[in-house]
C-alpha cells in the first residue's frame, strides 16, 4: 500500500509539473476494458490537467484488441467511454485506440497522435483530421513530420526520428 502512494504521488508530480509532456497514452488490457488501477489513473489525470497552462492530450490505447470479438469490443469501448465520464474527462471527444501488436491494428494512429504532439499547437489538433492526408509523404529533408517546410532557423521536431518512422 506505501509503494501504491509512493507512485500516485510520483505519477502527479509528474503530470502536474513536467512542461515538456503534450501526450499521455495509457493502456489498456481490451480483453478486460478499464480495471480500477486504470479508473485511478483517468481521475488523476483530471485532476492534474485542470491545473496545468498548456494542455496536454490524453489517448487510451485498447491493447489486444484483436483477440476479442466486435460485441465484446463495443462492451469495452462503452465501459472506457463511462469511466472517463466518470473521472470527469471528456468521453466522447478523448481518442480511444484500438491496438494489437499482433495485427499492427492502432499503429498508424499512434503515429498520428506522437506527430501531432511534436509539431502542433493542441488548439488545432481538434481541426486536424489527419497528419498525412491521403498520398503525401511525410518527412524528408526541409519537412517536419507533419509535412510542413521547415524555414531556415526553425526547430526540428521534438521526436528525433519520427518523420522516418512515419515514412514506414
């Protein structure tokens, strides 16, 4: 139970303070959809997100998502659907992916969500559908992983590598 506090306490030292964080995915056994832990976790975050300037996207990755069926599934996205409603989050515009590392289900939406948090401004990320719209290719050099020129003297994107990743 002491070691219990202990990373409660760390986990909102962390997500109140740490200037640098614009995305947190948390995961999600799909097989079981969210368990108390987990229930925790989204309250904490509500708490700490309130507090903060700039804002910070919370994405729920559902892992295992391939081995259950679609009644099953629909059952797991409503209870994760209710317990962020109940950790006074936002249900229903909250990104909730589905993943399995098996099938590589979710990967290019995990991408989309790390490109965004390196290259855009959280207020636009609502507007924004798409990181690579359809047939463009991201990166390169003079391109940041979003696709955007990058002028002379402008920073590169945080994440070190990604736009090669996202070339995959």
């Amino acid at each position: 139970m002491v070691v219990r506090k202990e990373w409660l306490a760390f986990y909102e030292d962390y997500l109140s303070s740490r200037a640098s964080l614009k995305v947190l995915f948390q995961l999600i056994d799909g097989r079981h959809g969210p368990m108390a832990d987990d229930c925790d976790l989204m309250e904490l975050f509500a708490r700490t997100s309130a507090g903060r300037s700039e804002k910070v996207q919370h994405v729920v990755v559902l892992t295992k998502m391939d081995k259950i069926n679609g009644k099953i599934r629909q059952g797991v996205l409503d209870s994760v659907r209710s317990a962020l409603g109940n950790a006074g989050l936002d249900a229903e515009n909250t990104p909730v992916v589905l993943s399995s590392s098996q099938s590589k289900l979710g990967r290019d939406e995990l991408w989309k969500h790390l490109a965004l948090a390196a290259t855009a401004n959280w207020e636009d990320v609502d507007q924004e559908r798409s990181v690579r719209p359809q047939g463009k290719r991201l990166g390169g050099h003079g391109r940041d992983a979003a696709g955007n020129a990058i002028k002379k003297g402008k920073k590169r994107p945080a994440f070190r590598g990604l736009d090669k990743a996202l070339q995959k």
